[in-house]
C-alpha cells in the first residue's frame, strides 16, 4: 500500500498529462501477457502481425518490461513534466539520464538482468541510445496507427475528470479512479501488492495523474522524491477503441429526440469528435453536427476544445434518460 499525504497546496498544484512513453511501455507488456488484458486482445493480434511484417525488434525494451511488470525501471517510466509530451521529448530526457541513474534502477529489478539489460547496464549511454531506437520503431508500427484515436480518449478523460472536480472536488475525483485506488482525510492509497510506503508530498508539489490506455487493468504509480509523484490509471472507455459494434439505441430516448440523436446519445459515453462519431454510425458529418448542435442546445450534450479537436460528453441529464432498458 502507498499512501500519499496532500496539504492544500498538493490539491491546487496537481495536474493532469498523458504520455507516449508510457503507452509504450505498457503495451509491451499487453502485448507479453496478451491473457491479462484480454480488453486489447484485437489490438494485440493485428499488432503482432504489424511487428513481424515491418521485422520491428525491440530486445532490450522488451528485457526492461517483464509480463507482468511488477517493476520497471524508473528511467523508462517518467512522469510527464508537461501536460502533452511528444514521444521525442521524453525521448530526450530519457537520454538524458545519468549513468548511475541507470545502474541504481537496474539494480532494483530484484532478478539476475537479462544479456539485453545487462549490457545497458555496462554501457548506459550506448544501450539508451539502442533503447531509443527501438522505442521508435515500436511506436512507428505499434502506436502510432492508433495514437490520433486514443489521445482523443485521453483528452475525453481529462475533460470527464475536470467535471467530477467541479461537481463533487477531490473525493468525486478519486471515487471511480480505480478499485485500487482510495481517498480518505487528504490521503490518496494506492493498493499494490507486497509494497507498503508513505509519503508527504513536500512543498505543495501535487500529483501527476496520467490517464492511459494499455495500463489496464492494473495502475501504476511513481514516487521517488524529490520528483513530483504520478499515478498512471486506465481511462474510461477504452474498450471502444477496438470494438468494431454500435451501441444499443435506447427505443424509449428514440421516440422522444430521434433515432439518430439517440445514437449519438448512446456513442457520447465516452467523449468523441464530429469525425469519429460520424465515422462509428454512418451518418455524413455535417448531419452529425447538426444533431449534436441541438442536443447542446437542450442540455444533453457539452462540448470542450482539445487542441485542434472538439469532443462531445453526453450531461448528467442525458445519463438519466438513457438510464432505462436499450433494445440493440
């Protein structure tokens, strides 16, 4: 169990970010233990197939993420220190890493190092530079088909989170984070297995909440002070990203705004562009926009800029009229 103690200053100075690293990171070991996170099994045989046609190999990212990953060296695992880092800029600070950074970390695997391992272990700045490499061309083929899509979900999060805050502060926040996950008099727990440590986050630093979609279904945190600490949870709704089915049209919701604006209903669980919901129901996207803009105009449907994109959330009083029995 690690119990992290905020102040006051902790509540106002956390944040949230979401890193390519560690989708990497975590999709390797998906892809490792493919029964586990049997949510990404679709993703992970299209993958496979991916790695073997392009001959990607990755032995020594590989070698530093076991399956399952009751550790992974802190130099693969940063928290973000800005909100929406490129893979090249954690790339960058990864090979920024000292050497003796890289020897401390590896020490605490627990297990003899794999050849792979050992021989960054020899050389770190030789090794980090091959890790590079392959991380890159993992990403290429593993990712970055995919990343458009998924950091759409993981801004939906953030935007799905920043409501909770409003509605409910920081216990509504953590309520639904993750079963592992507790939060009880300014102090957050995090359940792991055989690990017992408390912290107080000194100087108001704050937590680094990362939404992901490959940590599913565990979490993962990093608390090595002085660096601010970090959480790394599944985010809502990631199973869509692979599912290939609509989503039922509640016939009772249909009957008062449409059929078509019951679908969109239906999609809005989880937070999606114009262009995606166009693309899940089949319906041409100024339609799609046309719907959506009289579904915000009744209070069904919130809209929030993302960069270049726009998502839409279905409200709370949407979530009450689809509370009833859906017909596929």
């Amino acid at each position: 169990m690690l119990n992290l103690e905020f102040s006051a200053g902790d509540l106002a100075r956390s944040r949230f970010a979401r890193s390519p690293l560690w989708e990497v990171v975590t999709s390797v070991e998906s892809l490792k233990d493919p029964g586990r996170h049997a949510l990404h099994l679709a993703w992970s045989r299209e993958t496979r197939d991916r790695l073997a046609a392009a001959r990607v190999r990755f032995p020594l990212l590989s070698a530093l993420v076991p399956a399952p990953a009751a550790y992974v060296p802190d130099f693969l695992t940063p928290v973000p220190e800005t909100g929406e880092p490129t893979l090249e800029e954690e790339l960058a600070g990864l090979l920024g890493t000292r050497a003796d950074a890289v020897r401390a970390d590896l020490a605490r695997v627990g297990t003899p190092l794999a050849p792979e391992a050992a021989a960054l272990y020899d050389d770190p700045v030789g090794g980090l530079a091959r890790l590079a490499d392959e991380i890159r061309a993992y990403w290429d083929t593993a990712l970055a088909p995919h990343w458009p899509r998924m950091a759409r979900l993981l801004d939906g999060e953030v935007l799905r989170r920043g409501r909770l805050i409003a509605r409910g502060g920081t216990e509504a926040l953590f309520a639904d984070l993750h079963p592992s996950v507790t939060w009880h008099d300014g102090v957050l727990r995090i359940a792991h297995p055989g690990y017992e440590a408390r912290r107080t986050l000194d100087g108001g630093q704050g937590l680094v909440l990362v939404p992901s979609v490959f940590v599913w279904p565990g979490v993962f945190s990093q608390s090595r002070p002085p660096a601010q600490p970090g959480l790394v949870y599944p985010a809502r709704g990631i199973g869509t990203l692979w599912e290939r089915g609509r989503a039922p049209v509640p016939e009772a919701v249909a009957g008062v705004v449409g059929r078509s604006r019951a679908r969109l209903l239906a999609e809005l669980g989880t937070p999606a562009s114009t262009t995606e919901l166009a693309e899940r129901t089949g319906m041409p996207a100024p339609t799609v926009s046309h719907h959506l803009t009289a579904l915000r105009a009744a209070g069904l449907a919130v809209s929030h800029r993302t960069g270049r994109s726009v998502l839409y959330l279905r409200t709370t009083l949407a979530e009450q009229l689809l509370a009833g029995p859906a017909s596929p």
